[in-house]
C-alpha cells in the first residue's frame, strides 16, 4: 500500500495496464486508465503513464504522466 496524506490507496501493488484509476493531479479529480505497471524492478514507480479522461470536468482528454502521489484510488474493474 502507499501512504497519500494520512490514508492509504487499497489495491496499489495492482495497478497494471488498463486499471481504471481515480486521479487529482491539480485539475479535478476525473477517471483515467494506466498505460503501464506501477511494478519497477524490485519496487515500484514514482511516476505512472496514464489515459486521463479530463473531459468530465471540461478539459481534453490526454495520455502523459502523473505521480501516484495524485492517485486517489483504484477502480473496482466492471
């Protein structure tokens, strides 16, 4: 698990291309799509490729890079 602020996101270890993900990165918070693991070696990364879907809160909808810090948890898959 990793730690954002004083809670800790459920399921982190399992973020694998394709998981939906709740993001905020200074933007609102919106759904987005990992591009890539968060599994780096023998430990993880410190930023994530991700597919954000900005455009619920008015933005476009971009591929790039946020810091897990700014993930605000992972998606149950449908």
């Amino acid at each position: 698990m990793i730690v954002r602020g004083s809670k800790m996101i459920d399921k982190f270890e399992t973020i694998k291309k394709g998981t939906p993900l709740r993001v905020n990165n200074g933007i609102g918070e919106c759904n987005a799509y990992a591009m890539e693991s968060i599994k780096q070696g023998r430990g993880f990364k410190n930023t994530l490729l991700i597919d954000i879907k900005a455009s619920e809160i008015g933005f476009y909808d971009e591929i790039g890079s946020i810091y897990v810090k700014d993930i605000v948890r992972v998606k149950e898959e449908a």
